[in-house]
C-alpha cells in the first residue's frame, strides 16, 4: 500500500498524538501540527521513537489565528502536491477561562480555534487533497454534546459579544457547528474522491498536571473522579485511525461516528439543511483574505 500523507492538528499530545503514533506505525507519513515549537519538537521525537519512524514531521499552526494557517498551507503545500488525510484535531477547551479572549485578529478564541480555524485550512488544503487517489477529511466534536440536547448555533453572536460568556457553552457550540460543517462538506465533496466524517469524542483521560498546572484542588479532584470512568486516548485514537486508514470506509462520508463500528446520530437541529447553510454563510464572514 503506497504510504498516505497525514496532517493531525494539535498532534502533540493526548488523542491527537496517539493517533500520530499509530498511523505513522503503518508506514505512513504523518505532520503534527502544533502551536509551541518546544512541545511540538519533543513530541516528534517521543512519536518517531514509539512508533519506530523518522516519517513524522512539525509544522508549526495557530488555528487561532488565520495568518498562521494561512503560512501553515503554504509551508505544506511548497513541499507536497498531495494531502491524503487532514484530522482536525486540535482544540481550545481551557476549564479555567472565566472572561471571552479575543485572537489578536479579533475573532472569539474558542469559535477562531475550534470552528472558523478548520474551515479556513481545509479551505486552504482542498485542491491537495483532491489530488489524493481518496482524501479524507476528519472533524471531531465531542459526546459531551449528549448533556445540551437543545444547543444551536447563535449565529448572530457566536463569539458571545452580547451574552454571557461561557467557555463550556462555546466550546460545545463551536463542536455543534463542526457537525454540522462534516454535513455540509460531504454535500460539496459528492462526486469527488474526497470524503468528509466526524468523529463524537467521549470522555478520555487527561494528564491534569499538563493540561492544567494551576487547577484549583476542587476541579482537580473532580477530573479525577471523572478518569477512573475515562478511556485512554491510545483507546480514542483508535477511531481517529480507522477513519483515517481503513478501506471499508473508504466511500463513506458525512457521518458521525461514536467509534470504529458505531454510527451515532445527531440532532435533527444539525440535520436541517437550512440552518447548516446559515452557518456556512455566517462562518464565511469570519474568514478575512491575507494582507
């Protein structure tokens, strides 16, 4: 099997670099993407040793920051004609966040990172993966879904600019959108070889100390109570690698996937081909051309 070309955003740790390891374990070519040099640089080298690779790759990425994405394609893509797999994995979920940060490009950092962020690179890194023999476009959002059955995208105020912030109602908002954007990329890709899935993340344990070093000892006894019922990411990644890997997936696209053989449903809400344009429409708005 001729070796596929992988880009797994925020690839340097948890689910995301699990899933480096074992793609890059079946001799493909794997490029994490990641925001810090210094963690990005040992995490390559903790992937090319337990996956017994030197095919792994950093680029440096701030899906934050449209700039950055923007010198992200062009660095790939100055060096790959083809893209076979793109896994968005990378996401902003930090607990401690009481008040809305902006980018420095003025976007709501969680919509910026998690939504609008995706949408701009796969924009960027379409055309390569067209020229893949069976491109692959993975968005990942998360089961905690499950607990805000009635959630909709505001999308007149995604960024919380006239609401109350709150760092779990946009995270699991921007997730909501990502579903929904799987839909309405499948619908563009049809009659391609590109294919578009997401994958509902459950719950998956964490180091704490490393995500965050300065929880409070309440927070930090929750989330341990919470491990003891979590999978391991290598478990999780499991998902990411067949979605990314796997010929009996092959000629699926614009499903939602819980795991390897189960495809779940999403609400009807994200299912209504109406609200998906909307978002699409407003999501456009955020997405400046380069200077």
């Amino acid at each position: 099997m001729k070796p596929k070309v992988c880009i797994i955003t925020g690839g340097n740790s948890g689910i995301g670099k699990a899933a480096a390891v074992q793609i890059a374990q079946q001799g493909h070519k794997v490029i994490i993407a990641c925001r810090s040099q210094a963690r990005g640089e040992a995490a390559l080298a903790d992937i090319r040793q337990q996956a017994n690779s030197n095919d792994v790759e950093l680029l440096l990425l701030d899906l934050s920051r449209q700039s950055s994405i923007h010198a992200f394609a062009q660095a790939f893509l100055a060096r790959y004609d083809v893209l076979d797999v793109l896994i968005h994995n990378a996401a902003d979920f930090d607990i401690r966040r009481k008040q809305i940060v902006f980018t420095d490009e003025g976007v709501e950092q969680v919509w910026a990172t998690n939504h609008v962020g995706p949408v701009l690179l796969t924009d960027l890194l379409l055309d390569a993966l067209k020229q893949s023999t069976q491109g692959r476009i993975i968005t990942i959002s998360s089961k905690g879904l499950m607990t805000y059955p009635f959630l909709k995208v505001n999308l007149t105020d995604p960024e919380f600019r006239e609401q109350k912030f709150s760092v779990q109602k946009a995270y699991y908002q921007s997730k909501l959108a990502q579903v929904m954007y799987t839909y309405w990329l499948a619908r563009e890709l049809e009659g391609t070889a590109v294919t578009a899935n997401s994958i509902r993340v459950t719950n998956v344990r964490i180091d704490v100390d490393e995500r965050y070093p300065h929880l409070p000892a309440l927070l930090r006894k929750m989330y341990a109570l919470k491990s003891r019922y979590a999978i391991t990411p290598e478990e999780m990644a499991q998902t990411y690698t067949y979605l990314a890997l796997s010929p009996e997936v092959a000629q699926t696209s614009g499903r939602y996937f819980d795991d390897p053989t189960h495809i779940v449903d999403s609400p009807a809400y994200t299912h209504d081909w109406n609200n998906i344009d909307k978002l699409m429409q407003a999501t456009r708005t955020f997405i400046k051309k380069p200077a």
